[in-house]
C-alpha cells in the first residue's frame, strides 16, 4: 500500500445537467442529480489499494471549466478516473484536453457509455491512458499503480501500443469492491425526484443484467452480485454518517429471490429503517415481496413496461406481457409502495396508433409516476446494431443524449419530430390527469419539502413538453 498515492475521482463540467453514469448520459430533464456509482466503486478500490482518494462532481457543484480544472491541479492526483457521456462527448473531449495541461503527469483513466464503442479512439488521441470497460473491477487501479497484468474489461495504454485485457463476460462470482466513499458525496447537494429525504446516497450491490432487452447496454455486461456482508458494512457505514435515504441502483431488484430476502435481512427496520427506490421487472415482484420490501423502507419501485404492444415486446426481448405488468403494478400499491413506470416512444416497427395505444394501457395502469423516454442506439446494444444495419444511424455515431431531450432519431416507421411530438403528449397525458394531481399533492401533504419538489418538477417536465 502507498498511502501517498492520490486519486481524483471527477464528474466534468458541462454546459447543461448532464448524467453520466453507469454508461448511460442523458440530459436531466428536471435538474435532478445523484452520486454516480461509477466514481464510487472507482473509489472503493481505490480505498481500499491505499490511496487518498478525492472527488469533483463539477455538474452538481455548479463548476465551470476553468474552476473545474483550478479545483482538478488543487486536488494533486496521481491518477483521474474521470467519467464521460456520449451526451457531452464533445465538451468532455475538449474539457480532458485541457485537464491534460493542468496534470501532464497524472494517469486518466476514463468510464462512459461512449468509451464503450470509441475507448481506443480516445487513448490514441491522448486524451486518456486507460478506459475501464467495468467500473467496479480492481483493474483501474492496478493499471494506475503501474501493473500491466491480467488486467481484465481495460483497454489501456503501454510502451508498445494500446492493448486491451479480457472481457470478464460470463464470470458469475461474487465480486467486491469495499466500502465506497459516500463520505466524499454526502455534502454535495444532490436532488432526486423519489428522495423521500436528504442527504440520499446511490448504493449498487450488482453489476450488469442478465436479462435480455435489445435496447439496454445492461444485458451486454457480465453480471456480478457482491457478497451481501459487503452491502450490510455498506449499509452500517451510511447509518455511520447520517444517511437513511439510498437509491439502489441495481437494474432488476429480485432477480434472485434468496438474494433479494437477503438483502431485506440486513436492513434495518422500525424506527431505524432506510428509505429507499429500486427498479425492478413485473415478472420479479408479486404481493409477498411488495409487502416485505415495503416492511423495509422501500417507499418507491421503477418498473419498464416501455410498449403494450405484444409484438413490440418480444422483438425487443422484454420476455413479459402485460398480463405480468398489470399484476406487478397490482401487488404494489396494494402494498403501499408508488410506482414508476418507463416507456419508449419511437421503437422500430411501431406506428402513431401503436403508441397511443400504450397510452391508453399506461393511463389504465395508473402508476404513480411515468418516464417517457425515446428509443436511442446506445453503445453496445442490439437496438444500435439493428439501427445501423437499417441505415438509420452511422456506425460511427457518438454524441447521443438517452433522454431525448437534444435529439431525437427517425425510426423505421416515424420521423424524428413525430417521435418528439408523441412523447410530449404521452407526458402531456398522463401527468395533466385531474386524478393524478389531486392523488400527488394528497400523497405529499405530510411532507411539505417532497411536495414542493414534486411541483417544481412538475412544472419543469410539462414546460419542456408544451
């Protein structure tokens, strides 16, 4: 160990509220912002190899460029890991150029949905030394301690050129990071709209999905579970610094139902107990889990139905109907939890009809909360082969923005600006339903700072879909 040894974990500057984590970037719609997972695993294992370890989230600090880096050659680091967002690949290109003046002896190493795809384009052109290809991997730091072995999901760069280790695909063992920094996160001010309270923490005790969707980069990932003594210290170190709110993100809660129970075991309950938002899928959840997870704080589960139309559903390899979504949807409130559904407006195949009529099915399943997003290739999925063989989109195409807020792209049926102007009336739709208004401001009485966060929100999603 080499506790001299300084690490800088970095969220870059940008022009809007970007997110970028997870190798996923999109605009915030809303403003809302967490503790990227990426910085905090990064983090762990760089805790845990000896070294300082300090972070700049410069999107939530309200940084500019020119404070960013002033706060970045401040800050000392041996090494960066830093991420980037195919929503900012431009900025965040023209942003790590200049970092690369402030700190010429530093070790980059980067984590992005873009890097995914265009890694070795960026280490080629300087702009980073190292891509981690797994964020949760002890990999970035071996490389940044200056080892060049086994080093597995890294593309990196040595004396003979740029080589790029084993893909850890398909590997089911159990893997641990340590204990992530929340310390380092606690004092930024973070917002996000299902945060029953703050401070609120971002917690992920899995990595990857092994669930098949053909839009999700999560289902190309290998899938990890952490040993569940490691998520309860976790949990135990949150308590420690005042924390009782988290957002889990783990992609489908209950994709092991013992895992599941176990993680429910070592939650606190009574007057003890986390608050806490999770997703999961219709077909992992029914009335037994809904009512323990309620038991254990969980106030508010996300869940993608993202089409009614059967066909769409299994083109897009959901390997559920709605019958399962109805259900789903069911046992939750029945157990008092709030529900969040996802949809995908501009999938290939689907008409104006199409999407209306999944209007019509969400409004019927009346959740407590809908997220219209646009069908997007994102790096590394089977939606982005398919579009690119269809000559919707480049194989060379980078700068995205998974919220469909920046742009929109035709599908094989829909042009751009009619894709835009049915996910303004989806959101339009639903949110303006008398039923979900009174239902929202009736739920939030009791707790006044939630309902004044409800309807800013409110009111910044339905000026941004007029």
């Amino acid at each position: 160990m080499n506790s001299t040894r300084r690490a800088l974990l970095l969220n870059p500057p940008g022009r809007e509220t970007y997110i970028r984590d997870y190798y996923c970037s999109k605009l915030s719609r809303t403003g809302y912002t967490f503790p990227p997972v990426d910085l905090l695993h990064a983090g762990a294992q760089f805790k845990r190899a000896g070294w300082t370890v300090q972070a700049i989230d410069a999107i939530v600090q309200n940084l500019g460029i020119a404070e960013t880096l002033t706060a970045a050659k401040a800050a000392a680091p041996d090494a960066v890991f830093t991420l980037v967002g195919a929503v900012s690949v431009d900025e965040d290109a023209e942003f790590l150029n200049a970092l690369r003046v402030e700190l010429p002896r530093a070790i980059m190493i980067g984590s992005g949905d873009v890097l995914r795809e265009h890694g070795r384009q960026w280490i080629e052109s300087g702009l980073l030394d190292a891509v981690a290809l797994d964020f949760s991997a002890a990999s970035p730091v071996r490389f940044a301690s200056g080892e060049t072995e086994d080093l597995v999901d890294l593309i990196y760069k040595t004396a003979h050129g740029i080589e790029q280790g084993p893909d850890d695909t398909g590997n089911a063992k159990n893997y641990s990071v340590g204990l992530p920094p929340h310390e380092l996160f606690k004092p930024l001010p973070y917002r996000f709209p299902f945060a029953a309270r703050t401070p609120f923490a971002s917690v992920l005790t899995d990595y990857g999905c092994p669930y098949r969707c053909s839009f999700c980069v999560m289902s190309q990932l290998h899938y990890h579970a952490r040993p569940i003594e490691e998520v309860a210290a976790e949990f135990e170190h949150l308590r420690a610094l005042g924390i009782r709110e988290f957002a889990l993100w783990d992609q489908t809660f209950a994709i092991s139902r013992p895992r599941a129970t176990a993680f429910l075991d070592v939650l606190p309950g009574g007057r003890d107990r986390f608050g806490w938002t999770c997703f999961t899928r219709p077909d992992c959840i029914d009335a037994e889990l809904a009512k323990a997870m309620a038991a254990k704080g969980c106030h508010t589960v996300i869940m993608g139905v993202e089409t009614a139309k059967p066909e769409t559903l299994q083109a897009i390899q959901k390997d559920f109907a709605t019958p399962e979504m109805k259900a789903a949807f069911t046992a939750c409130r029945n157990a008092g939890l709030e529900t969040v559904a996802t949809v995908i407006v501009g999938l290939p195949g689907e008409t104006a009809d199409d999407i209306e009529a999944t209007m019509d099915f969400v409004c019927h399943l009346d959740p407590d909360y809908l997220s219209v997003h646009t069908a997007i290739p994102r790096a590394g999925t089977k939606l982005r082969r398919q579009m690119v063989e269809q000559g919707l989109v480049s194989e060379e195409l980078a700068n995205m923005d998974q919220s469909g807020e920046t742009s929109v792209l035709s599908s094989d049926t829909l042009s751009p600006q009619e894709i835009l102007r049915l996910r303004k009336r989806f959101n339009r739709r639903f949110y303006l339903r008398p039923g979900f208004l009174l239902r929202t401001v009736w739920r939030n009485l009791i707790n006044p700072r939630r309902l004044i966060e409800h309807v800013r929100q409110g009111l910044s999603l339905l000026s941004k879909n007029a």
